[in-house]
C-alpha cells in the first residue's frame, strides 16, 4: 500500500511541475510579446521615449562637487 502511495504522489508531483512549466512558459511568450508592443524602434526625442532600453555604450563622466569640510578641531 505504501507503494502504490509513493508513485500515485510521484505522478502528481511530475503532473504539477509540467502544468506549471507549461503556464509558464504560455505567459513568458505573452510578457515578450505585450514588451515587444510597447517599444518604439526610433524616437525623434529619446529624453521623453519613457520606454527606451539602453544598451550600453558610453556615457559622459559624472563630476562630484562639494564644498570644503571646515575643520573640527581648530587649534585655538
């Protein structure tokens, strides 16, 4: 009887996992295709393209500022 337990839970382990592989994989190719919708391949200004992808490349360098730290313990 622990027998026929055991490979009734085998089957219905392997039977979730694929209904599951499967449900994911339908909703996989509709998020790509719903994404692929939603981008525009060229935009006369990419600032407010709120749907553009950057990849890679170049940018320019970020120059950090900051005033002068006085100092904390001033000999007086």
């Amino acid at each position: 009887m622990r027998g026929l337990t055991l490979l009734t839970a085998t089957i219905l382990t392997f039977g979730y996992g694929f209904a599951a592989q499967a449900a994911m994989t339908v909703e996989r190719a509709q998020t790509y295709a719903r994404v692929a919708r939603t981008v525009e391949p060229v935009s006369p200004n990419p600032v407010a393209d709120a749907n553009r992808v950057w990849y890679g490349g170049m940018l320019a360098p970020i120059t950090v500022e900051a005033p002068a730290a006085p100092n904390k313990c001033p000999i007086a």
